[in-house]
C-alpha cells in the first residue's frame, strides 16, 4: 500500500480514490470466479497470519488504553483469535453465496421491445467506520463482491490493524486471485479532515457507507448530500426491548441478558419498556438480570432523552434506560419516536399484542421473544455486512450487504 507522508488529509483520500478508480475495471473484468477465489484466499490469509494481526492489534489497544479509552470502545477495537476465525468464516461464507441474478426480464412492450432490469457495479465505494478493525473486512469484502474498489477511512486508533488487514491480507488475496490489489485502498493518515473528503468526492467516490458516532455521522451525510455524494449512514443504534404485561419471567431474564453480552454494539439493549400494569410484577425481574451483568438502570425522572445511546456514552456503557408505557401501541410508537429506529423487540406470550406491537413499529428490525442482537447482515442475511442503514427513505434499508451496493439499469432489446 502506498503512503502518503507529509501530505494533506485531502490529498491523501483524493490519491487513494485514483487508485481506486483505475482498479475498478479490474475488479469489474476479473469477474465472480475471480473475486470468490481472492476472498477464500483472504479467509486463508487471516488464519494463517494471526499471530501477526494480533501484534499489530495489541499494538493499537496499548496506545488506546494509555490515551484513556473506555472499555465499551476498547471492545470494539480488540481483536482475539476467536474474532479472526469468525471472520475468516464469514468470508469464505461470502465467496460461497450464490451470485444474484445479474440480469432479468421485465415485460415485453406493446410494440414487441424487451424490458430487462440489470445490476452493473458503482465503480468505487468509500466507507468511513470507526475504530473497528473487522469492520475493514467486512466492508472491503462487501464492495468487492458488488463488483466495486473500496476506499476506506478508519478511526485513527484502529489504523494499525487496518493496515494490516489490508497489508497482510486483502491486498495479497487479490493478487492471488487475478484481482488488483490496488481495489482495496486504505487512507493512511488519521483525521476528520479525511472523513469529510471522502464524501466530497461524486466524481470518484459516488457512494459511501457511513458508520460512527450520531453527530459525526449527520454531519457527513449533509456533506455528501451537499456534494452529490449518496450517503448510507449508519448513525445511530440503540435497541428497544418491551415487556408486555403477558410476558413470561424466564422470558424477560433470557432477553435482558442476551440483549447485554456486549455494550459497545448499536444493537445491544438500550431502552427498557415496561407495561404500567405490569410494572411491579416485571421490573424486580429485568431489575435482577441487568444486576447479574453489572449494568445500572437509568430511571425516572431522566435527565437525558429516553433514546440516549448508551454504547456511545465512553465510561457510561453499562447502563440501560428503564421507562413505563400503556400497552404495545404506545409501547411501539415510544421506541420509533425516542430512538433510532434500529431494532425493537416485544416480550409477550399474547400474540395480539405481540401483533399490535410489530404492525405500530417502524424501524428497520422488529422481534418477537427474539433479542435485537440479530438485527447483524450475518445472523439474519447469512452475510457480512458494511452497515445497518436507518433512513426513513426508499432504499437500502436495515443491515446493508452486497446486493444493495449495485446501481439499477434498463435495458431495452429489440423484439425477439
């Protein structure tokens, strides 16, 4: 990978997207075979050189303890054997996938023409994440396997293990499999500065999948919307779990406690709802399962909004939000108003409420007895993912994997 030393942050993204754009044709050319192949490889690779992506990890985490990171981004930012290896598998999971149909027909016109809908490649994604370094992974393979280069600009803490993913593993992957190395750029120097310039870039960088804080998240979808840049942002997390009066005790244990195992994830549990009438029965038992896992309640009077995002919060990950609401309506339209939108789940053993509540929530995931830690591209989709878009739009939405990163075209044939 090419460095740039003593360079603006700018012409850094602006370098990595060139490289990039001239990589595109090769990736398009080299074809799914080719592609599939370079992402076995990469699974390989991560295997075979764990011990060297381990260093370089230990390396980051050193230097992020001693800057005073908190635990819930520490977690984000550690890599251990047993991550890389799940990894690896979702990897070679991906190479595995079926291609989507590349092509298929419409209608035929009155006057005999054949309408054909058909997916043809971005050219060059970019993506923004924080301090997350399987997230580089994750995304590269993504664009990869949508026939597109990749631009990527991590959090500076996580710079480290980037570049060694891409050093040690993607970029010799792809020159294994016929691919261009150079499809997989990583920006090499840290800044905000960069992230901003990624999404500034229509004619290089049409489209950029944007994960991270909610604040930093907002302010570079506006400057991609302001730059022509189309923008999948994923800014804000938080799940949602609600407990109906019907809602059996074990039941209530067994989500609060698979909704808590990690903190510094958007999907864990961040508002607790519990049914008024229900309130004394239900809430001694969350009350005992969030203990169990060290985790303070937040209750009213609040002083912060009830959709405060706790895995956001450094140093105050391991609290979850606890309010009162009057059945599943209220209970449904509370988690969509106050929160994201991501992901909510109803604990109920009546199926009409359970009902009431999945047809009243609008997000992008809505669960029965089931936790929101599922809302993932890989335990729902059986794919990676690059993000979970939340737009209250037409257009990709919920977990985002390689199918949604193509562009739609028609083509018209002459009659048969």
């Amino acid at each position: 990978m090419t460095t740039t030393t003593g360079t603006s942050e700018l012409t850094a993204v602006r370098e990595a997207a060139l490289r990039a754009a001239a990589a595109a044709p090769g990736v398009r050319a080299a074809g799914g075979a080719a592609v599939d192949a370079a992402l076995r490889a990469a699974a390989g690779l991560l295997r075979e050189r764990t011990a060297d992506l381990l260093a370089a990890n230990a390396a980051d985490v050193a230097a992020a303890e001693e800057g005073g990171m908190a635990a819930g981004l520490l977690d984000r930012l550690r890599l251990t054997p047993e991550r890389l290896a799940d990894m690896a598998d979702q990897l070679d999971v991906l190479a595995a996938t079926p291609e989507p149909q590349v092509q298929r027909f419409v209608r035929e016109l009155p006057t005999g023409e054949r309408v054909y809908e058909r997916r043809v490649p971005v050219g060059v994604i970019g993506a923004v994440f924080e301090a997350r370094p399987n997230v580089t992974v994750d995304v590269a393979s993504q664009v990869l396997k949508a026939r597109s280069a990749a631009v990527l600009r991590t959090g500076a803490a996580a710079l480290g293990s980037a570049r060694a993913l891409v050093d040690l593993v993607l970029a010799p992957a792809l020159a294994a499999g016929g691919v261009p190395p150079e499809a997989v750029q990583l920006v090499p120097v840290p800044g905000h500065a960069g992230a901003d310039a990624l999404v500034g870039l229509p004619d290089l960088v049409p489209l950029v999948v944007v994960r991270g804080s909610g604040e930093v998240t907002r302010r570079l979808s506006a400057l991609g919307a302001a730059a022509g840049v189309r923008v999948l942002a994923h800014a804000d997390g938080g799940g949602v779990l609600y407990l109906h009066s019907s809602a059996d005790e074990d039941d209530v244990t067994r989500l609060v406690t698979e909704s808590t195992d990690r903190l510094g994830v958007c999907n864990r549990l961040n508002l607790l709802l519990i049914d008024e009438a229900a309130h004394e029965r239900l809430w001694p038992v969350a009350e005992e399962a969030l203990a169990d896992r060290d985790i303070v309640p937040s209750l009213a009077p609040h002083d912060h909004p009830l959709g405060h995002e706790w895995a956001l919060d450094a140093g105050s990950e391991a609290h979850v939000t606890v309010a009162t609401v009057d059945g599943p309506v209220d209970a449904a339209l509370t988690a969509a108003r106050e929160t994201s939108g991501l992901a909510a789940c109803v604990c109920a053993t009546d199926e009409a409420a359970a009902t009431a509540f999945i047809d009243a929530y609008t997000g992008t995931g809505v669960f029965w007895n089931a936790t929101t830690r599922l809302l993932d591209g890989y335990k729902l989709l059986g794919l990676p993912e690059t993000g979970i878009n939340v737009d209250h739009t037409p257009g990709p939405r919920g977990p985002v994997t390689y199918p949604d990163l193509s562009l739609r075209q028609f083509v018209v044939l002459p009659p048969e």
